[in-house]
C-alpha cells in the first residue's frame, strides 16, 4: 500500500503542471475515449504534398519537448533541419523511469548523468536503432528555457545543451534562457502574462518563439505575414498511421495557399505539451503560437500530431507509459509521427504535361459537385484534388468527376492535375469555386452542460448526445467542451466549421 501511494504521489508530479490544473485526467480520458471513433470517421485524409526532404524539421515544448528531442535523434536523416527544443530535456533521460521523470528531469533534484545518456544514444545508433548520429554534423538546435519555468527547471534544459553539444557543432546552437516566462509557450501578443503558469501554457512575452526557432532552422526567412494565417487548417485522420498508443483519432495539419496549390514547401512538425491538445485547449497551440503566419510566407506546412485516450495527462511518451522502446524509431508514437512526415512528402513528382484548362463546377446539391475540365493531349488521366488534398484514389480517364461528401451550403474550390503514364503530376489548374446548396453548418464551441441547456444535445445516465445524430460527446458536466456543428434543423455532429 506504501509503495502505491508513493507511486500515486509521483504521478500526481507529472499530472500537476500547473496548480489551477481544471482537467480531471480520469474524465477527459473517458470523454476522449467517446469520441475518438466519431472523430476520425469525420476526418479528411492526410494530404500528399511536394515537400523538400533537406527541409524537414521538428519542434515541441515540455512533454512535446522531450519528444521533439526522440525524434530528432532517431530519425535525424528525417528531421535533417533539426530541432527546437522549449523546457525539454537530454535524450532518454528518464530512462523508462517515472522517478527520473519527474525527479531529475523536470525539477532537476539530482543530477542527470549526461555522458552516460550519450553513451547508450551512441550505442542504439550503432545497433540501427536510431539514425546514423552522423547526420547530426549538420543540423541545427534552437533551445528556450524560461527563466521562471518551475516545471522543467532551467538546469535541465542546461544539460540538454551539454548534449547536444556532444553531437552538434556549438555554431549551429541556440540557446535563450533569458525571457522571464513561466512553463510555457512564448508568444508575442497571445495567452496569459508572461509569469503565469496555467492553460493553455502559452504565454505573451513580446518574444516570436516560433519565428526565432523557424527561422534558425530554415533561415534566412521572408518575414511572416502581416496579416492573419490564410492556408487550410486540416483536421486528419491519425488512426492509419498509429492507432491507440495515447494518439488521438485525428491530428492537425496547416498547409499554405502556395503549397495546397503544389508549390516544394518545407516542413515542420510542432508538438504540444501536456493538458494541450486540442481535447484540453481546443486548437489554440495549432492557431495561436505564431508558426502559421511564417509558414504562409514562406512555403511551410505544418504538422500539430495530437495525443488522445490513453496519454496520460494529454503527454507525449517521453518516459514509458507506453512502450519500453518510446525513444527508438520503433517507439509506437514515434512510427506514428515518421509515418504521417513520409505520407504528406508523398506528392507525386512533377510532369512535363500541360495542366488541365476550362476547369468549372456544376450540378451543385447539398453534398455533391461536378468538376469538369478541357482534355489535355498525352494525358492518361487526371486527379482532382479539394482544398489540397487528392479526392480520386486512381486517375480519371473522363473528363469530369462529381466530387461527393461534401456539407452544405459550404464553399470549396478544386483544381486538376494531368497524369501521364508513368503516375507524374503536372501542376495544378487554376482553381474552380463552387458552393452545395442548402444552409451553411454554424459550429458552437460549450461544455456538455451548456450543449444540453441550449437544446444542442440531450443527456441520458449522465453523458451527453448530440441531438439529431445521437453521437455520444462525452460526460454531462462543465469540465468537457466539444464543439457541435450544425448539419440541418435540429441535427448535430461533432466537428468543426473550419
């Protein structure tokens, strides 16, 4: 009984990142867990883009940190940019142990013993567990550590950095720790002052974190967009590339307007920390911590993976609770998050073939569209694509294609791509806009509570349903917010209006 109360107290450790914590981990397990099925049977497909595979990099903060860490070094002829690392630690730290998680790894009550950490890193490489360390020679490490951070104190990110510089040229590091920020995410304009420790762990400092990481990584960069970010926010289907394993059903990704419309972009994958996914704080780490404004100029998609039922706290796997090998490339999440980089770097290479012209919309309903297109000479077909993202599994040898599936009263715009024989993509049309008829869906963002007072839902033996649907959306209560779109009268589902 000692020894489960000992263990009780360590976990209580990693679940309380914040003393004004709200989220009871037991109920939004169960809530997550109600809503995974119905989450990814709504979600798109990843796209496939053109992305440069020298321009692939990785950041993340606390739990996403220490992530951002595994990755980089397991799958570094991935991740050949690099890293940014934000209050994380050396690789492995924790060495599958709680104790070391939440002892020497985040309050740094006794010392981390660095070279040994390198030492079983170089070993794991020599066994092809990891990537060749060499391809470390030329990457690039952004590290940040608010001076206030009382979480993952300023002394572990200093061992972190003594790690790295085992295996990175000190020239190609970064290292600020001189922003008075609490344990968060820091911003310019966005979140709770700079000092506060609390959700959704962003904080306004009047520093650009990640336009300092982007641009230490990808550097030199075109300055970010003035005004509000202006790509697709793609809400996606993760079971294909890990289900279970503390992932969520379905993860984010931003794609600008040049690289929906088949432009070689760069790639960024940002991990949030823990109690930050989207079932905690909504999408404020994928819209508000300022990488999508830079991505839109200067040709940057970026990857938001998301953890879901099983992670405890919302945490990626940075000490176990998952699997013994959660720091090698066989790690579970790990796989996970490699496999959905190789999916959107899957983009067909580029033909010589001309792009379809005259391309138009037509024979609109409530949920379908016809998309028709001149012919073009050589072609053996042709794929269409809807915001980006390919809607024919196999090329069409007519010359229109009626697109299904679609919400109503809801504008898309499609373009079209010519496939010679050997499968190469020319580049896309211009892009046709149409509009399915019917009303337009309104979303509303409440807790369960609030959904069932409003007549959006109803509650039986204490959870609550969309109304309409019948989707169960999680425990009746104030603590869980999900947001409902309208399809038509009296009919709701769980989505977004994105």
């Amino acid at each position: 009984m000692a020894f489960i109360q000992k263990f009780d107290h360590m976990l209580d450790l990693v679940l309380d990142i914040g003393s004004d914590l709200t989220f009871d981990l037991r109920r939004v397990s169960l809530a997550s867990a109600t809503l995974a099925l119905a989450g990814s049977l709504q979600a798109e497909p990843l796209p496939e883009l053109r992305i440069d595979p020298a321009q692939v990099s990785v950041s993340g903060l606390s739990a996403g940190g220490f992530m951002a860490v595994q990755l980089h070094l397991a799958y570094s002829s991935t991740f050949k940019k690099g890293a940014g690392v934000v209050a994380g630690g050396p690789y492995y730290c924790a060495e599958n142990s709680i104790v070391n998680a939440t002892g020497r790894c985040m309050t740094h009550s006794g010392p981390i013993p660095v070279q040994s950490l390198i030492d079983i890193t170089r070993s794991w490489a020599a066994s092809r567990a990891l990537d060749p360390l060499e391809n470390l020679r030329s990457s690039k490490v952004y590290l940040f550590s608010g001076s206030r951070d009382s979480v993952v104190r300023p002394a572990v990110m200093d061992d972190l950095d003594a790690f790295y510089r085992k295996l990175v040229p000190a020239e190609q590091i970064v290292y600020r720790k001189d922003v008075p920020a609490e344990h968060a995410f820091v911003t310019e304009q966005y979140g709770n002052a700079c000092a506060t420790k609390g959700s959704p762990y962003i904080n306004k400092c009047g520093f650009d974190l990640a336009g300092e990481i982007l641009k230490h990584l990808h550097g030199p960069l075109k300055p970010r967009s003035s005004e509000a970010a202006a790509g697709r926010y793609i809400e996606f289907d993760q079971t294909p590339y890990v289900r279970g394993h503390g992932m969520a059903s379905t993860g984010w990704v931003y794609v600008p307007q040049s690289c929906t419309a088949g432009a070689s972009c760069k790639l960024h994958v940002a991990l949030h920390g823990c109690v930050q996914n989207t079932g905690a704080v909504n999408q404020q780490f994928i819209r508000e911590t300022g990488y999508n404004r830079w991505a839109d100029t200067n040709d940057i998609v970026v990857l938001y993976p998301q953890t879901g039922p099983g992670a405890t706290n919302g945490c990626f796997d940075w000490w176990g609770y998952d699997s013994p090998d959660y720091a090698k490339k066989n790690g579970p999440q790990m796989a996970g998050i490699k496999a959905m980089v190789d999916r959107l770097g899957g983009g067909d290479p580029a033909s010589s073939l001309a792009p379809p012209s005259s391309v138009s919309t037509s024979g609109a309903t409530d949920t379908t569209m016809t998309i028709s297109w001149t012919a073009v000479e050589g072609a053996a077909g042709y794929h269409v694509q809807r915001g980006g993202s390919r809607v024919t599994s196999e090329p069409v040898t007519d010359t229109r294609y009626t697109d299904t599936g679609l919400s109503p009263g809801t504008a898309y715009q499609w373009t079209v791509r010519s496939v010679d024989a050997s499968g190469a993509e020319s580049e896309p049309s211009a892009a046709a806009t149409g509009k399915t008829t019917g009303a337009t869906a309104s979303c509303t963002t409440a807790n369960n509570f609030a959904h069932v007072a409003a007549g959006r839902a109803y509650q039986r033996h204490g959870f609550a349903y969309a109304k309409g649907s019948d989707q169960n959306i999680g425990l009746w209560n104030f603590f869980i917010v999900t947001t409902l779109k309208q399809t038509g009268p009296g009919h709701y589902v769980l989505g977004t209006c994105s």
